[in-house]
C-alpha cells in the first residue's frame, strides 16, 4: 500500500470517529490513542515512524468488527485512483478532523451490532512465531525473530497450548485493559511491554515483539499479565498497572536439539495461573476510608528479579528489579523475628489481653473509620495508653524491631532500587506481594511480612514506632499458593454458611472454653452461622471432623475454628478441641480431611502457630487446605494470647460478615480494618500476629453485588 493511499485511508477513519467507536468498542478508542501517541512522540518526527505507526493501526482495524469497512474504503479508493492521488493532510491536525469536518453519510452498511455472545464462548491467548510452524522446528543462535501476541480466534501454529481461554463473558463490556510483560534472562526483548486491549467481541490487535535469541539450549520467557489502573484513553500507555491477572512461562528451543525434546504437560507453555476471572478484575473500593493512597505488585519471577509495577511516591512504577534473597540467607532472620516476637507475647500477655468484651463491643458499635493512616486518630484512655508506652520500651519489643528491621533489609537492601521505591510508599498503600512456587527458584514457602520494621533501629534509648511494622502501616496481599482462577465471590451473606469450630473442653476456669463460650453468645442472632459441635451433641469429635472432610452445608464461605493447636517444626499439625490430650479431644492431621473443598471457603485458623513456618518448610496444615481448594487462609505467626485472639476474631467478624458497614468488604481489607482499630482504640499491636493468605478481595457477597460495585 502506497503512503498517498493510507493518507486516504487515515482521513476516512478520523472523519468516521463515532462508527468506529460503534463498531469496535474501546478498540478503536485504542488503536486512534496509541497512533496519535506515536506520531507526537520525538522519536516519530521522521516520515519513517509516521508511516510504520499508520501500519499498525490499518492492522488493527482489520482484525475487529470494523475490517469490512476499512476493506471497503480500500476498494474504492483502488478503483477510483483519484479519490487519493496528490492527496495530503497534516498529523498535527488529525485529533481535530471529525470537528472540523461533519462526518459523511456512509456508503457501507455496517453488519448490524450483535452483543450477544454463545455460552462457553472462549477468546484464545496466542502467541507464535512464524518460524516455529511445524513440531520440531527451532530458533537459531545469535538471531532476529518476531513473536506476535494475540487474544481472540485461535491462529495456526498457536505456541500455547493447554488452557488458553479467556471467556468472553468474563470480558467487561468496555472490554479488558492489559498490561503485558515479557521478561526473558535467555534472549534478549528491545520493548518488553505493551498495552492491550481484548475486546468482548472480537480480537485484539495483533502485537508484535522482536526477539534477539543468544546461546543454543532452552530459552524461557516469563510472560506477566496486568490490569491497567484507568482507561483514559488519551494516556493509557503510559497508566499504572492495577494488579497481576495471569503469569505464564514459554519456553523456546534455541539451536539444534541435541536429543529427544521432552514435551512438558500443557505444551510450550507451562506454570500458567490465572488469579481471578476476568469479570472480576479491577473492582473499585466501596468507600474512602476502604481505598488506599496506592498499589504496588511485587511479582516474583526467578533468577534473582521481581517484576515491580503499580505506584510510589505519586508516580508510575514498571520494571523488573533486583531480588535478592536466598532461603540461606533468610533462614535464620526467619526464626529470630519469630522467637522475638514469642518472647514479646509471653512477657507482655497482660497488654495483649487487656480488651474487655463489653467495652470492645460498645466502641466497634460506635466505629468512626480512618481515612488517612498517615494521621490516625488515636482513642485509647489513659490506662491502655500508659500500657502501650511500656510495651515500646521494652527490651522485647526492640528486640522485635531489630530483627524486624534486619529481615526489611534483607528483602529491600539500602540503595537498591526497589529499597527505593518501599521507601516511597506512605501509610496505607496497598502491597500485592506474589511469590508462588512454580517458576521462581529460591521459593520461601512462608514470610511474615508483618513483622518486618521499617526504620533503622539505631537509638537503643528510642521507643519502639507501632506503626513503622509493615503490618500496621500498609495494607498486605501476600499470595504463596497458586489457586486457579479463584472466583472472588464466596456467596450472599444471608444464604452462605460459615461452619464454625470451637474448642469443648467445659471447665469454666478453662480460658480457652470461656472465649470459646464468649463468641458463641455473640453469633447467636447471626444467620448462616454454623456452631460445632452443636449443643447437646453425643459425639463432639465425629460431628467435627465430618464438617472438616466433608462439609454437609453448603454454599460454604467460611470455616474457623478456634481452639488449641501445635504443628511440631510445620509439619505436623494437631488440633486440640478438648481439656486432655486423649484422642477423643484431638484431630490429628491425618483426621483434618483429603477430599476438595467443593465450595472452596476462606479458613480462619484460629489458633496457636497455624502459619508460621521456617524457609524451608511449609506450614502443613495451611497446605492441606489449599490442596484442597480453599481460596484463602488466615492464621497466626506465634501463640496468640486467648482473649486476644478471641476479641481479634469477633472484630473481624463484624467487619468482614458487613456489621460495622452493610458494602461487601473484601477479607484481606477486613483483616487490615481489625489490625488498624486495635491499634488506633487501644494501641494493641497484636494484630501483628495474624498473617491473611492468598485471595486479599475475597467477597461474603453475590456475584451481582460486585457487578454493582463496578457499575458505581
């Protein structure tokens, strides 16, 4: 195609700015937005870069509901070599063209507009190489190729195989906004990302990556795809991400093969995770107070990086980073963090446990919620206030900070770059953390983030700052486990069963029995609540441990329990219901259940150690629930004190079951919310203590109230 003729075409496609927009959706809004980009850029002031981005938008339109008018206005001019002949127009003025001139009358009918999509309905990810048409085919060294990306119908040659759908009634209707990331330590990649949109009818655009192959052997390719934060179309290249909705590896035969090629399950593509459906991405907060100043991802990928993506300090961060832990090297700061903070607990029982349950319940009654964690407003009296600066003091506490601060430098090291942009955060931001075993070597199979402390513990005369514990000072998603495409839904509150487990040991001198008994009494009025045993039951363990492996209620969004437990070095959980030790009063973890989860519910273990675990251990029974479906997991690092864990229970209750607010909360922001009161009501650190798993946006709502929410 000559340049006269796309100037031609160009002209047509500004003029026709509302049927385009009609006809493609956002997509048009896209390509037009990433060509005016491109020409205004410095690097496209050459004739050379206007035409290759004109190109890139001809392409584009061909491949979306628009295509048969496009072809239309290419047939006319090619058949009436005048219509585009000496014809010439200036960049410059294309974004003002369907003002200046009024948009014509069409001489093409567009297919008439069909919303309407078949169920089971699949848009394909593709991705390929024209090289690599044929099995056995392979890349040589040292050499150039293009790799196209494509969501929408299937292409020949497709490099992924295995599950590759996106469904097209998971897609908003605007369509989804991606941010795609290929990052690659075995081949080189000039322009690493893009933005994309996937329409919910028809393709994408196709975008094309050139790749620079180094060394004969197996390359690999991390492929990260994000939300993008915000839709202006005007700067949506340059928008932050929101969150990591897929990752995926693809791995490439560089040089001859020097055997037989193993084919791994799932094809070339393989560690593919899928974190939510597509419909429920990108949710807005239902209140101000629930909204944090920021996000930022963290996203493990392997070989010593991280992909780092979001915001700091106001501005847009994107880029892979330097991560540098090993499990050695954090082996041991692990285990000092955790030993101090049992040390803290056990000499400061008193200050932990100082919540009287009338007065906790009338000021959560009565809550005024935050909306700046950088200027809290602090309500404890006078007593908890004198307790709290004690506490800081302590020798406990400091030793605390210091190997809170030694793990903080360990993970984010002074001048590092991405030292620099924790240091940006303020108080509040959200942190996504993803590090999940599959496709990141050096895997640490628990952290407790929340103890880490951020500022240098140099003055031993200083107080110890509660809200310097990242725990207290940011809101945390910390995803360890890959659960695929987890809807974020776990059923209406006033239909959905939460099973709740609880300690029947009956001596009234017992603490546990009289916490146990406390939280009873306060869910007596609330639907759906399950309690086990029931009362009057003959045989309290069988009732249990049914609930355990095969849940009778259903739909089921939640199971606690609260009781007394020990997990030997993480492996080796026991779970203590009763007064004795006799097996009549124990669930051993061969008795905790094998089967799936069908309803998939959040588990709250409420109980001693239920998370914590050593760098090189996973704590046994958090993995057997999420082998067995659940979505997401909330356990302790140490041995919370009892009437502490109780009242930290009952307060998450109200805010995640919609008591203090009737919006849906998603559960890791209640578990912030829980922390965050304490703090401010009786400046209680002890929600430091509890570690929340996996799904931060995990729902007690229908999936309709979410469609609500984004509909805001």
């Amino acid at each position: 195609m000559d340049n006269e003729l796309k100037i031609y075409l160009i002209q047509n496609l500004f003029r026709f700015d509302k049927v385009l927009n009609k006809l493609t959706g956002s997509t048009w809004t896209y390509l037009r937005s990433r060509f005016l980009d491109r020409i205004k850029s410095p690097e496209s002031n050459e004739e050379l870069g206007r035409w290759s981005a004109t190109d890139e938008l001809i392409a584009g339109l061909l491949e979306t509901e628009a295509a048969p008018l496009v072809r239309h206005w290419l047939n006319q001019a090619y058949n009436n070599e005048a219509a585009y002949r000496g014809i010439r127009i200036e960049f410059e003025n294309l974004e003002k063209m369907n003002d200046i001139v009024p948009e014509p009358e069409l001489e093409y009918a567009p297919p008439a507009e069909n919303n309407a999509i078949p169920p089971g309905s699949e848009k394909t990810i593709n991705a390929w190489i024209p090289e690599l048409a044929t099995p056995g085919d392979y890349l040589q060294p040292a050499h150039t190729y293009t790799l196209y990306f494509k969501v929408g119908d299937a292409v020949d040659h497709n490099l992924l195989t295995g599950d590759t759908g996106v469904a097209a009634l998971d897609i908003p209707n605007e369509g989804l906004w991606l941010k795609c990331v290929v990052y690659s330590s075995t081949v080189e990649i000039p322009t690493p990302e893009f933005t994309l949109l996937v329409p919910k009818n028809g393709n994408s655009v196709t975008v094309s990556l050139p790749i620079i192959t180094r060394l004969a052997g197996e390359a690999q390719l991390e492929v990260l795809l994000f939300t993008i934060a915000q839709n202006d179309s005007l700067s949506v290249e340059n928008a932050p991400v929101k969150e990591l909705y897929r990752k995926f590896q693809l791995r490439l035969q560089v040089g001859k093969p020097t055997g037989q090629i193993e084919e791994a399950e799932g094809g070339l593509i393989r560690n593919d995770w899928v974190k939510s459906p597509a419909s429920q991405l990108n949710l807005p907060y239902p209140h101000e107070w629930t909204t944090p100043p920021g996000e930022l991802n963290i996203v493990v990928i392997g070989g010593g990086k991280a992909y780092v993506s979001g915001t700091s300090g106001g501005k847009a961060v994107n880029k892979p980073m330097d991560w540098p832990v090993a499990p050695a090297q954090v082996a041991g700061l692990i285990e000092n963090v955790v030993a101090s903070a049992e040390k803290f607990r056990a000499k400061w029982d008193n200050y932990l446990n100082d919540l009287d349950a009338t007065e906790t319940m009338d000021r959560l009654r009565n809550f005024q919620p935050e909306y700046d964690w950088s200027y809290l407003n602090f309500r404890s009296d006078q007593s908890h206030e004198q307790a709290w600066v004690s506490a800081a003091q302590s020798p406990e506490l400091k030793a605390l900070a210091f190997d809170g601060y030694l793990l903080y430098e360990t993970f984010f090291p002074s001048g590092s770059e991405i030292r620099g942009v924790m240091d940006e955060l303020v108080a509040g931001h959200r942190i996504n953390i993803s590090w999940v075993p599959s496709g990141s070597d050096g895997f640490i199979p628990h952290v407790p983030w929340g103890l880490f402390y951020t500022q240098i513990p140099i003055d031993s005369t200083k107080a110890v700052d509660g809200g310097s514990f990242i725990g207290l000072r940011y809101r945390i998603e910390y995803t360890s486990h890959v659960v695929q495409a987890a809807p974020r839904t776990l059923g209406k509150v006033e239909s959905t069963y939460s099973a709740n487990l609880f300690y029947w040991g009956n001596n009234t001198s017992d603490p546990t029995y009289i916490e146990a008994s406390w939280q009873q009494q306060q869910l007596a009025n609330w639907q759906q609540q399950l309690i086990i045993p029931g009362a009057g039951s003959t045989n309290a363990k069988k009732e249990l441990v049914s609930m355990l492996n095969q849940p009778a209620a259903s739909p089921l969004g939640m199971i606690y329990f609260f009781c007394q437990c020990s997990v030997g070095d993480g492996n080796n959980p026991v779970l203590r219901f009763g007064s004795t030790s006799d097996a009549a009063d124990v669930v051993n973890r061969m008795e905790l259940g094998i089967l799936p989860l069908q309803d998939r519910p959040l588990i709250f273990a409420n109980a001693c150690t239920t998370s914590t675990a050593d760098a090189y251990m996973a704590n046994e029974l958090e993995t057997s629930f999420f082998r067995r479906g659940c979505r997401a997991y909330l356990g302790t690092e140490i041995k919370v004190p009892i009437r502490f864990a109780s009242r930290f229970a009952c307060i998450f209750y109200n805010f995640f079951f919609r008591k203090v607010d009737t919006s849906p909360m998603a559960a890791g922001e209640a578990v912030a919310q829980t922390r965050l009161w304490l703090w401010t009501q009786y400046q209680n650190i002890g929600g430091l203590f509890y570690t929340y798993i996996n799904q931060y946006e995990l729902f007690m709502a229908a999936p309709e109230e979410l469609k609500n929410i984004k509909n805001q």
